[in-house]
C-alpha cells in the first residue's frame, strides 16, 4: 500500500536536483536548468586508476521564443559540487535575475 501511495504521489519526495539559470544570446530569454546529481553526472576518470576523479554534464537547451540551441557544459569535483561550467550560445545569469525576470514577463500582457 506504500508503495501505491509514493508512486501515484501520496508523498511528495524531496527535489534533489541542482539548478542553474543560463540567458539566451539570440533573444535573451531566461532558461531554467535541472541537473539531478545522482542520474545526469557521468564520472570522469583521468590517469591510470579506474576511480572517478570528477563528473561532469553537458546539456542541449532550447528556449521557447527562438530555436537557437544553447550547450550547457557542467563540472563537478569528487563531492558533486561545481566547480567550472562553460555555455556556449547563452550567459550563466544568478537565481534572483531569472526570477526576476520570469516574473516581470508573467506581469506583462
């Protein structure tokens, strides 16, 4: 019966994801990134042992106002913590700008 009542949603689960906010070059749309640390990160493994050394994430993002595709580059150190990124074809933007965008839109007739 516990089982039926996580998987039709009887309990909420804790959201686990990690988010970044990139803005679009072509028409500076704000976009929302989800990153899931314990199913999107794939290891990396540099030198000779077979032990990951850090983890990465690349991501293919496409706004709703243009389709100019962005690419989202994440690095993760051993703990998963971020420790570089790259996007080509957008701008890394803060939590507080995006929101503040988003709301200003919604706002707007």
């Amino acid at each position: 019966m516990g089982f039926l009542k996580r998987l039709f949603g009887g309990d909420s689960v804790e959201d686990r994801g990690m988010y970044f906010y990139v803005r679009c070059t072509a028409c500076r749309e704000p976009i929302r990134v989800r990153v899931d640390p314990m199913n999107d990160l794939s290891p990396v493994y540099e030198g000779d042992e077979d032990e990951e050394t850090a983890y990465e994430v690349r991501k293919q993002l496409l706004g709703t106002r243009c389709y100019k595709l962005i690419e989202g580059y994440w690095r993760f150190d051993k703990r998963k913590r971020l420790i570089g990124s790259e996007i080509e074809g957008g701008n890394e933007i803060t939590a507080a700008e995006y929101e503040a965008e988003t709301a200003a839109s919604v706002q707007q007739p």
